[in-house]
C-alpha cells in the first residue's frame, strides 16, 4: 500500500513539474520605462489632476477623474498584466475591467 501511496505522488509531483514548465510565461515586457510617460497618454477627463512620473513611478495627483492610457499596441491574446500600485492619500480604489476582447482598463474608484 505504502508503494501505491508513494508512486501516485511521484506521479503527481512529476506531472506537476511538466505543466509548470509548460505555463512558463515568455519574458516580460514592461509597459512603462520608469522615467518617462512614453507610450502613455494623460485621460482627458473634466477636472483632472496632473499625471507625472516621481522616482521611477507614475504619480497620479488628485482630480475628479485622473487616469492614463496606454498609446501603443496591446497584445490582442495570450496576455498577462502584473502591475504594483499604491494609495498614497485619499480613500479611492484600484480596480480593472476587460472592456473587450482587446482593451483593459484600470479604474481609480
């Protein structure tokens, strides 16, 4: 019984392993350069704050409506977003919808 107990695991472990390496994802590539606003556009909402990039980070001051778009190429499929973001003052919220098969869009809240 001990050896049935032992080779199911050793073939979960092995199985395990194979997918892992097949979900490898390719090289990221980052969307934003961490010194400038390149590729990026400032949202044209009413009553906006400034949009500016502060220590390798872009900085969304406050505003009604603040926000920024992506200008270039997004990959249509196969895609991954990670991204790090942080409340600095204020009580709003970071949130995300896929708005179609192609567009994604971060909402302050």
């Amino acid at each position: 019984m001990e050896r049935v107990i032992h080779a199911t695991i050793i073939a979960c472990i092995v199985c395990t392993a194979s997918w892992a390496q097949k979900d490898t994802p390719a090289e990221w590539k980052p969307l934003f350069d961490g010194s400038s606003l390149q590729g990026w556009r400032e949202t044209p909402f009413s009553g906006r704050g400034e949009v500016r990039v502060e220590d390798g980070a872009i900085v969304l001051s406050k505003g009604v409506l603040t926000g920024i778009t992506r200008t270039l190429v997004f990959p249509k499929v196969n895609y991954e977003v990670r991204l790090e973001a942080m409340r600095v003052d204020g009580y709003d919220f970071l949130r995300g919808h896929h708005l179609s098969r192609s567009r994604f869009i971060l909402l302050l809240d």
